[in-house]
C-alpha cells in the first residue's frame, strides 16, 4: 500500500471573506503540498473590511466532525485558531485529549485586526489553563503574550521573558511574533523546547494586506510539522512562507486584504 499522504487539521472558525480562519489554513496546507482538513466551530460574516458578525456552532456538531476525522483519517499534525468562548476552548480541549492528531500548534487567536474580539474576554484564563498545555508550537503575537502572562512587553528582553512564562504554563515551543511592534524589523522570538532560542528576521513592509497572517504561519507550521520536519525547520520555513506572502501582495478588497499564498 502507498505510504499515506500527510493529512493535516485546522480547528478554528471560517473566513467568509476567504483572508483569514479555516480558509487561510486550507490554501496554505494546499500550498505546502499536505492534504487539509478541517473542524469549524465559529462562523464569521467577514470581509477586508472587518467581521459583521459570527456565531459559534453547537459543540455537539463540533464533537462529531472531530469523531468523523478519527474515524477515517490519518491526521499528522493540526492546529486550532479561533475557538469562540471559554466552553468551547474547553469542547476543543476534551477532543484534543480523545483523538491523537499529532503534534498541536495554537495560534491564540483573541482579537482581529479590526478590533472584533474572536475570543470572549473570560475564555482567556480556559487558553491558558486547559489549550495551553497541550500546544507543542504556541504562536502568540505581542498583544495575545502579554493577555497570557499577565506581562508588559515593551522590549525585546520582555519578549524573551514571556516565552519563558509561556513555557511554564506548558508549551513546549514559543513563537512571539513582534509584528505588531513599530521597529523597523519585524523580529519573533522563538523558544525551543530544549532551551535554544533564536530571532526571526523579516524586512516590516509597509502594507494593509497582512490579514490572515498569524492563520497562515500557524498553518505552515502544522504543514511542515506533517511532513516530518523537525520544530526548529518547521517554524523557520513557515517564516519565509508568510514573509513572501506579505511582501509580494495580491489586490483583494478595500481593505485590510489577504496574503499571497502563491508567493
Ligand atoms: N477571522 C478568523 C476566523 C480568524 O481566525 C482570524 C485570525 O486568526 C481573523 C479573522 C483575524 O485575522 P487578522 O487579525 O489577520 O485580521
């Protein structure tokens, strides 16, 4: 029998504008040659120019799209993305624990760029005290580490600092992305989970289509991760990816557009 084609999962809510959620994920997971699949728990009305409206999905409805998967397919790697409130951060946990789909990245989806808040406020503490601990890869940008740990990063030495306190909650891999810092360079600290760290380089460029870009990094993470990458070589692959898909942008929308998977 033919090996099996590395098959990935995206647990997050979807994207009617196509930028950003499930449906950034999907493209990329297409774009880094593994097979996507994906369990949705929220659906937002959303475009370029922000998110109407979403509603979570019962989590009955949530159970049983993880019990089809487990039932079928042979998932590799997965991540989750928006996940709503705090009882369905939990739903999400419970299935995580049930079904082994391979190493878990968490993107801790909470506010898009917008300002609509993808995550309710109290949902924050089940973040951290259940999804947490399972994450092999958490990919935090500045605003989502300092609601994790309670700290001020106004630094790079802060940056480094809660990486640490990330990894006391029990991710074993930190990604801090600095992109909604104001430096010239967008630098992400990244903590391994034997201790290495290292610092992400990427030139800031000056663009309103960066929606979608912590869904597209996470995504290829999991991709990569699927494949049989190692974490270092999977973080630091879905750092070019996202780069030149921020760098080579595609006009879509009137405003805050999506990336370039094809870049
Ligand atoms: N919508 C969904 C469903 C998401 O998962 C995300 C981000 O993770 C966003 C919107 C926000 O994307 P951005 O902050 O890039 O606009």
């Amino acid at each position: 029998m033919a090996n099996e084609f590395p098959q990935t999962l995206t647990i997050a809510g979807t994207d009617s504008g196509g930028g950003a959620g499930v449906m950034a994920d999907l493209k990329t997971m297409q774009e880094r040659n593994v097979f996507g699949t994906a369990v949705i728990v929220a659906v937002t009305a959303q475009n370029t120019l922000g998110v109407q409206d979403f509603m979570a999905l019962p989590q009955k409805l949530i159970d049983e799209q993880f019990a089809s998967l487990a039932a079928d397919l042979k998932i590799r790697a997965c991540k989750t993305g928006m996940l709503a409130d705090a009882s369905h951060v939990h739903g999400v946990v419970e299935n995580l624990k049930k079904f082994d789909f391979g190493p878990l990245t968490v993107d801790p989806v909470m506010i898009a760029k917008g300002g609509a808040a993808l995550l309710a406020d109290d949902a924050v503490e089940t973040v951290r005290e259940e999804l947490i601990p399972l994450a092999d890869v958490l990919t935090p940008n500045l605003p989502e580490a300092e609601r994790l740990t309670g700290m001020t990063i106004a630094d790079e030495t802060d940056m480094e600092a809660a990486a640490v306190a990330l990894q006391d909650l029990g991710a074993k891999n930190i990604v801090i992305k600095g992109g909604h810092g104001d430096a010239k360079v967008a630098r992400d600290f990244v903590l391994l989970m034997d201790g290495r760290s290292f610092w992400l380089e990427a030139p800031r460029v000056e663009t309103v289509r960066t929606h979608g870009t912590g869904d597209t990094l996470s995504s290829c993470i999991t991709a990569e991760l699927a494949k049989g990458q190692d974490f270092e070589t999977a973080i630091r692959i879905a750092k070019k990816f996202v780069t030149a898909a921020i760098v080579h942008p595609i006009a879509v929308g009137n405003g805050h557009g999506p990336l370039n998977h094809w870049a």
